[in-house]
DNA sequence: CCTACCGATCGGTAGG
DNA sequence: CCTACCGATCGGTAGG
C-alpha cells in the first residue's frame, strides 16, 4: 500500500517552510519538525540532507521565482513607469502566492553557510540592480522625479517585502489593493506632478 | 582598585545588542557573550538574571524611546502634516541613535515569553495607532489623500523600520538625507497634489 | 522509516 | 567573579 501523501519529501519542505517562519530557523528543531510531518526525527534524514539544505532550498526556490518573473518583464516593451508598475506587481504576487517562504527568504538567509550566503547575496544585489536600472532610465527620461537610487530602491524594498507582517489572507484586503497602496506610496511619490516631454 | 570599566552591566547590555542584532538571539549563546565581555560564563549572572532578561531590557527601552519621543510631539501645536513629519524625524532618529538595539527591539521581540510578548505588543500597537491618528486627521483635513490609513500607516513603518538593514553609519548618507527620502517617497506621495481648502 | 544512540552545546546553579 | 558541574536539548549517524 502506497502512503496517502503523495510526496513526503514535498510534505517536509513546507511545513519547514511554516516552522521556520513562525518560530525561526534557529528556534526549529528537526524533532519538531518531525511531529508536525508524523514521523520520527531520524527518518527525515531519509528525505533531505540536513537542516540547512531545507533553508538553502527555501531561499534559492525563492529566489528563482523573482529572478525569472522580472526576467519576463524586462522583455516586455514598456516605458520605465510601466515596467516598474509590472515588476512592483509581479513581486508582491510572489509574496502573497509563497507567504511562509518568502517570509524566510527574507529573514533568516543569514543562517546559510558561507558559500550559499555569497551565491544568495549576489542573486539579491543583481535583482534590485535590476530595479534600480528601470528607476534610474525613468529618472533620465524625466518621468521620475530626482532621487538617490540606491536608497528609493530600498524603501521600495522595505515596503514590498513587509507584506507578510501585517496582511491577513483571511482579511478583506486583496493584492490589487495591496500592489494600488505601494503604487499610490511610492510611484505618486516620485511621478513629477507634470509630467515633461523630452525637456 | 576599581575596574577600568565603568558599568560592566551597561557593557553586557550593548555587547548583546550587538550580538542578538548580527547572530540573533536564539543563535546567541551566554558562553559567546561572556567571552566579548571578557568574563567567564557563569560570572555573568552576577550581573543580569537571564539571558531573557536582556532580551526585555533592549525591548522595552527602545519602546521608551518611541513612545516618548512621541508624546513630545503630540504636545506641540501642529497641523497634520508637520505632525506627521516631525513624528518621522524623531522615529528615524532614535533608530539611527541606537542601530543595534532597535534591530533587536525589530526583529528578535517575538522570542520573549508570553507575558512580556504582550505587554510588547500592546506598546506598539498604541505608537502605530497614534501614527494613525496623525494620518486620519490629516484625511479629514483633506490635507492628504484618502486612504486606507492602516496599510498606509504599515508601509510608512517598512520604510522606517528598514533603514537598519541598508544604513552604513560610515557612508556619506546623513540622517538628514534618509528623512527627506522618506518624507518624499511617502509624504509626497499621499499629499494632495492641489491642497484645498475647506471644500 | 524505525530504534538506539553519539558528541556537542545550551542556559543556568552551587558554592566559594 | 571563578571553578565545577547539571539536566536538557541539539543535529545527525549506525544499522536494520
């Protein structure tokens, strides 16, 4: 008789994936990772190597996810305005479709062993290189307004990346008015309130 | 003789804030600690009960700070939008006063015991819907943009509480830059592009 | 996937 | 502030 679960190992990355965020990479233990799955402790060394390559699994499947949604984008022909508008969006529905892995990917990828932490931090930096490049063609073409890329990319970051700490799934609140917030926030805030033409 | 330090409890204080900010507390050891301070492990709790202990004190002194800061606000004769600014500035300050000690007080709070949980919570729940208050007056005023104040109120905190994360105290970034980012990226963008008065 | 177990490390205490 | 130490828990392995 085959186990009713269809992929055990499957089962085990997402209830990591819930623990971890919860209760914290650290303050996980692989017993109690074991309880929520059904399991001894021991037979999770049947499906995964160590706790560690359940983080690293966590953070790079993320990773994955934004890198080739802004992949698709930056193919798209659009203005700098509606590409910034697409890769907001795309990155917010990434959030809310993965809430308990990008909650991880976001606070405890700092726990990954050296080589992973370096290969992680530059598929991070090249990301929002990738944004700063779509504000900074916006703010030469005189749709945005002047600011520090570096740091307006930050705060756009903050924003978008503290969804999980305050959206409910259960509440009123659904992505498009979530992605219209951030949108109103920010994009309003750095549009030029009369737009020019080539100066 | 007396010790060549000052307070060696106000050292073991920021020794942690500096290690529960950049290896979290539950990766934190005692035996870690004690050796930053210089001491053995054990002579440690001559000077503080717990480990947990030290958790509350960064805790509830940087929620001090805020709540504080803020009702000096309060007590000034402000319009919405200078209240809303000045309350801004002073979040920001303390923040870049104490970086270690309110990365902590962001991220390592949930670890404390129910008890202390909830009188944390309600703290802060009291200083965000005092930010509310702000903005709603604000909206009624028809100083700024109708919207949803407590998503607005939560991105305007992402943006705050991020600064920990991308701040290099030894760049040329001054505080005064990080407060009109954020005043633009988000004051601008929810004030009226065409102020009115009284309808 | 289980039983049985290992060495390492943890927060904290006793007693001085 | 130290030496010596405790019980608990950790990630992981051996062997089936």
């Amino acid at each position: 008789m085959k186990s009713i679960l269809p992929d055990r190992k499957e089962q085990i990355n997402k209830n990591a994936q819930n623990l971890f965020r919860t209760k914290g990479y650290k303050a996980t233990s692989m017993r109690a990772l074991a309880k929520t799955v059904g399991i001894e402790p021991a037979s999770l060394y049947s499906h995964v190597a160590s706790k560690e390559v359940l983080l690293q699994n966590i953070c790079f499947q993320i990773a994955d996810e934004f890198i080739h949604a802004l992949k698709n984008i930056s193919e798209e022909k659009l203005n700098p305005k509606e590409k910034l508008a697409a890769a907001i969006q795309a990155h917010i529905r990434i959030i809310l479709k993965h809430l308990d892995a990008t909650t991880v990917f976001f606070h405890e990828w700092k726990y990954m062993n050296s080589a992973s932490l370096n290969r992680f931090k530059n598929l991070r930096n090249d990301y929002e290189q990738k944004f700063r490049n779509i504000l900074e063609s916006g703010i030469e073409e005189q749709i945005f307004q002047k600011t520090d890329p570096h740091t307006s990319i930050k705060l756009l970051f903050a924003m978008m990346n503290s969804i999980h700490e305050w959206y409910n799934p259960k509440g009123k609140l659904k992505q498009k008015d979530i992605v219209e917030s951030i949108l109103k926030s920010y994009l309003n805030g750095i549009l030029e309130k009369q737009p020019k033409q080539n100066q």
